[in-house]
C-alpha cells in the first residue's frame, strides 16, 4: 500500500506501522517535507495482507523518545505567518501595514 500522510508532525525516521492486531508491519517512507498549499506531506509503502473485503485498518505511530525539548516543536503548519513588510536600504527604510499596504513608518 502507498499512503500519503498529511500535517504528520513526527520525524520519519521513528515512524512504525501496525495492523489492526498490533504487529508491526514492513515499511519505509518515500518522501517527507513541504508539499502542496503550506502542508507538510509525509509518503509511505507499507507491505501489509489486505483481506478480501478490499480494505484493513492500519495505525501510524512514532516509537518513544528518550527525552522532549518544547524548543524542538515545529509551527503550527496550518497557520502561514508573514515576515513584516518592509522596504530597506542604506538610504531609507518603509514599514507597510499588512492590511492595504499603507506605509505606517518611513524612516
């Protein structure tokens, strides 16, 4: 099976597979990054027996850590946050408000 797993914040390299019974499944990930409109899109290939009805259920998990750094947590990556606007050099520098652009400083 080929799956893609979206806004998957977990590192791709501790990543597991489990089938409805618990057992670890064969799996690798393909591909993990930014992908299509701001989300974060992790693909993976999981050998697994899909039983005649045509679909199982599959759990993804990230195996435990040692230890947890809240420095480590990436962004929200549903959230798109914009640097402030500004037009600089060594001459001039113009702030603009985000809503119409208007200049709110012009040092």
């Amino acid at each position: 099976m080929e799956a893609s797993l979206w806004d998957w914040p977990g590192n791709p390299e501790q990543l597991w597979v489990r089938d409805a019974q618990g057992d670890l499944l064969p799996s690798q990930v393909l591909a993990h990054g930014a992908s299509d409109w701001s989300h974060r899109r992790t693909d993976l290939l999981v050998q697994m027996e899909v039983p005649a009805l045509g679909y199982t259920t599959v759990v993804v998990t990230e195996e435990e850590k040692q230890s947890f750094c809240f420095s480590a947590l990436p962004p929200n990556p549903r959230v798109t946050v914009y640097q402030p606007l500004i037009l600089e050099n060594d001459v001039v520098k113009i702030t603009f408000r985000e809503e119409d652009l208007s200049i709110a400083s012009y040092i």
